[in-house]
C-alpha cells in the first residue's frame, strides 16, 4: 500500500499542483483515504517519476552542495534547534514503527508455534487438511516478508527528508494550506503563499497575527513586545509572526476575504530608489518605497495606494497599483509611466524625489 500522505505534500513530491491531484481523485484515478494518498497508488498514476529529476530532490541535492554557505543555512534551512526537533520527533516515529513491526512479527511467530503445537498434538488420522492449510499459508507468508527484496519507496523517503527540511500548515476555517521553509516564520510563509492572514505591524509589537494552535508544534524564532494573556496561552494562541513551525500544524486564524477587510492604513515610507524600469523603457520609472520596521503596509495584490509628495509649498498625489508581492510588505514598488496630465508622475520625472527622502502612503 505504501506510505500514505496528504494531497499537498504528494503533490509537491510529484511537481503537479494540489488541484490536478484533485481531479485525479474526484475522476477516481487516485484512490483516497480521507483526503490522503498512498505513494504505491501516486507511483501507479505516476509511473514516470524520477527521484533524480524532481524538483523535490534537486532542492536538497542544492542545499547539500552548499551546506556550509551563509545565504543557504539562512534562507532554506530551518534554525539548528528546529531541525533537532524534527530530526528527534522522526527518530521517534520510527522507533514506534519499529516496535509495531516487531509485534505484528512476534504474533505471526506465536500463531505459527501455536498451529504446529496443535498439528502435532493430534492423531495421524486426525489431521485437519484446513489446520494443516493454515500452518502452509502462515509459513509462506512469513519466508516472503523476510526475505523481500522490494525495491525502496522513492516517494516515501523523499517525503521524509521533506519533512525535516520543511513543516506543513493547514489553516481553519478556510481549508488553505502552506509550507513553513527555511528562516520562514508563519505569517511570512502563510503570506508568500498568498494567505490574506491578519496582521498588523508584523513585528511582534501589535498582536493582530495571534491565532491558536490547534495541533502540532511551534517555537519562537524572533523577538516580540506582544504578550499574550495567560488565558489565551492556555488555549493555545501564538503569535505567527514571531513563531515557526516545528511539525506539521493546524492553525485557526483570520483571513481577510477581501479589500474591505483591511483597514485603512497612513504610513510615512522613505524613497529607496527612482529609476527607468530598463534602459529601453525610459517613459517608465520604478519608484521603490520602504515602510518602517514598525508600521509596515498590508495590501492584497492587485490593490491600489494613494502616494502624498510635498515639494516646497504645493502638494501633489496620485494612486497607482502597487507592483511588488504583499509577501515583502516593507518594500513596494510602483511603475509610474510619463503622462503629462499626472503632476505626480511629472514630478517624478524633474526628479524632485532622490533617494532617503518621505513620502506618504
């Protein structure tokens, strides 16, 4: 039957996305079991998998190149206490499958003694053909166990080392789900996934990200202002901008389903860079702001700001559609394009904004 797992991570493991795993499911290719696969069933639907090709293997086959570098133990690999853990919590499950497995061996054996003390307990005449069936089958049965040369599941060792490298995270009541690599806190990963999570400041100084653990485990990556009352320490609220993930994680916590979710937000960011967006499109300028460490921007892409510019006495605006992901919510980027009737683009263009210079949001 193989190793069972959930749609999310089979999917990652094959390189298809989650929902071409669900058409496979609701077309009945793939056989589910509580919304989890067998890898004996995905290798079936898959049968051209390549362990050596997946995406899956090159990243760790990346991250084992380059084990020692500075860039990759910050960004891809957890922190040392965190891959302890999950090292740990691994070792753990495999003890415990080890000592099933020595159970189910220990009663096959037992059954195995006990039919032959009955076998021989009888009378020569008074052999059972069916008891005498049963001894065979168990004998056969036990020799093929032993002395199987099945070759290794792919999937589910590759699923395996996945699991320490990254953590899985389910959020309630939306059923969205995302992955918690490297660094990553929870609201980094839930927002670079696309998740409109609540937040505020991002920073641990606001409370607006706490949203309650209901299963798996997480620790404390960054420092945070915020405290928890004692309350809702009990009933297992975390801040997710300050915490990762050390197993696999079902969360509860507010999502915005919308623009008019977030409320309206007034910030004073500093001009980071103007230039051309390329030497070829010179009639378009990339303006990059940067918001405080403190008060930084919640948006949901394809949204809209409005930017305030003071020069000298007059004041100019206008509201462009920021260019940047909401996943960096300290660093946004706006094309501006030359038009003669936005005195805030023309503006721009006389170069009236150089860089360490402020502009509201």
């Amino acid at each position: 039957m193989g190793q069972f797992l959930t749609l999310s991570r089979a999917a990652r493991l094959v390189g298809v996305t989650r929902g071409v795993l669900q058409k496979r499911v609701r077309e009945g290719e793939l056989p589910s079991y509580d919304g989890m696969v067998s890898t004996a069933d995905l290798l079936r639907v898959y049968p051209d998998f390549d362990l050596a090709d997946s995406g899956a293997f090159e990243r760790v086959a990346r991250i084992k190149e380059q084990a020692f570098g500075r860039r990759v133990q910050e960004r891809m690999l957890p922190s040392s206490e965190v891959l302890a853990q999950r090292l740990f919590a691994q070792g753990q499950e495999l003890a415990d499958l080890r000592r099933h497995l020595r159970r189910y061996h220990d009663l096959v054996v037992g059954v195995q003694r006990h039919l032959r003390e009955l076998y021989e307990s009888a009378g020569v005449a008074d052999r059972d053909p069916l008891l005498k069936g049963i001894e065979k089958f168990v004998e056969q049965g036990l020799a093929e166990v032993l002395g199987s040369s099945d070759a290794s599941d792919n999937l589910a060792i590759m699923n395996d080392v996945l699991k320490i490298m990254s953590a899985h995270v389910s959020v309630r009541p939306s059923g969205r789900e995302f992955f918690v690599e490297g660094h990553d806190t929870l609201l980094k990963a839930g927002v670079r996934a696309g998740l409109m999570l609540n937040y505020g400041c991002g920073n641990g100084n606001c409370g607006l990200c706490k949203a309650r653990v209901v299963s798996g485990e997480v620790r404390q990556v960054q420092h945070c202002d915020y405290v928890l009352s004692e309350a809702e320490k009990q009933q297992g609220y975390t801040l997710l901008c300050s915490h990762t993930a050390v197993s696999d994680v079902v969360l509860e916590a507010l999502e915005a389903s919308g623009p008019a979710d977030i409320a309206e937000q007034r910030i004073v960011a500093k001009v980071r860079s103007v230039a051309p967006i390329s030497a070829q499109a010179t009639d378009t300028l990339l303006l990059h702001l940067q918001t405080p460490r403190s008060n930084r921007l919640r948006f949901l892409a394809g949204q809209s700001i409005t930017l305030g510019l003071v020069v000298g006495r007059e004041d100019f605006s206008a509201t462009y559609p920021v260019a940047s992901c909401p996943c960096d919510d300290r660093n946004l980027l706006f094309h501006i394009h030359r038009d003669a009737r936005d005195s805030f683009a023309e503006r721009l263009f006389a170069g009236a904004l150089r860089g360490g210079e402020a502009i509201s949001l």
